[in-house]
C-alpha cells in the first residue's frame, strides 16, 4: 500500500466514525501522508455574539484539520495539546479552509501547523498542534 493510498484510507475511517465535524459542518478535503484539508462555511449559528464566526468554530476546524494529518499514517494519534492564534475574524458567508501540515515526527510525538484562511485567502488564523501516537489502528493492517 502506498503512503497516498494508506492517507486516504485513513482519512475515510476516520470520517466514517466523526461525529463531531460533519454536525458542525465541516467537509473533509483532501488526505495526504502528514497532511490535510478541511472547509467550512460560515452560517449564522457559527457565529458570536459580534456577529463574527465563534472562534471555538474555528478552533474546532483546524483541530479536526490536524487530527486527520497526524492519523494519516494508520497509527492512533491523539492531541496533547494545541495553541491557536487569531489573526482575523471569520465573516457569515465565508469560506474557511485548514490546511494541516507535519513539522515534526520524532517517535510518537509530532508536530503539525495548521493555517485557517478564507475563500480570498485571508489569514483567520494559525493554530500549532502536537500529537502523541497510542495504541491501536483506523483499519487492519499489518505495520
């Protein structure tokens, strides 16, 4: 199986089991080896108080973004812990794109950076995720 062909795989597990993303409204694009896309629109229940997309939304997709970059190798990878900095609001009506990237894999600890932009490409926001792998797999197969 090739890295490509295990990323994908993963990714659709991992979406087939999501509960939380797609309530939230997410999409799933892209799954790479150490690598993911997700998208959201923004709709009025997505936003706060300031008439702004809620930036737990917005966490919630570069989170979901990174947890299927550190899962794309078939290995349980979990967060152990996330930071995320605002750069710009998040308009009603705009569509949100998280780009999961790996940094680092050294063991069972990864790094992966995480960019939110717009539809015109405007940073909302940058969020650093490290992961820890456990036990266990998306679908059988012998590593």
């Amino acid at each position: 199986m090739t890295p490509q062909d295990r990323a994908e795989k993963a990714g659709k597990a991992m979406w087939a089991n999501d509960r939380a993303s797609p309530w939230i409204g997410m999409q799933l694009g892209e799954v790479n080896e150490a690598r993911a896309r997700m998208t959201l629109h923004v709709q009025e229940h997505h936003c706060n108080g300031h008439g702004m997309c809620h930036g737990g939304v917005i966490f919630a997709l570069a989170d979901s973004a990174f947890a299927f970059a550190c899962n794309s190798r078939n290995q349980n990878t979990v967060a152990q812990n996330n930071m995320i900095t605002f750069v710009a609001p998040g308009q009603l009506g705009d569509v949100l794109n998280a780009d999961a990237r790996e940094v680092s894999l050294t063991g069972r600890s990864g790094i992966y950076d995480v960019r939110v932009t717009n539809q015109d490409g405007t940073l909302i926001a940058e969020m650093r995720g490290l992961s820890r792998a456990i036990k266990g797999q998306l679908f059988d197969e012998d590593i």
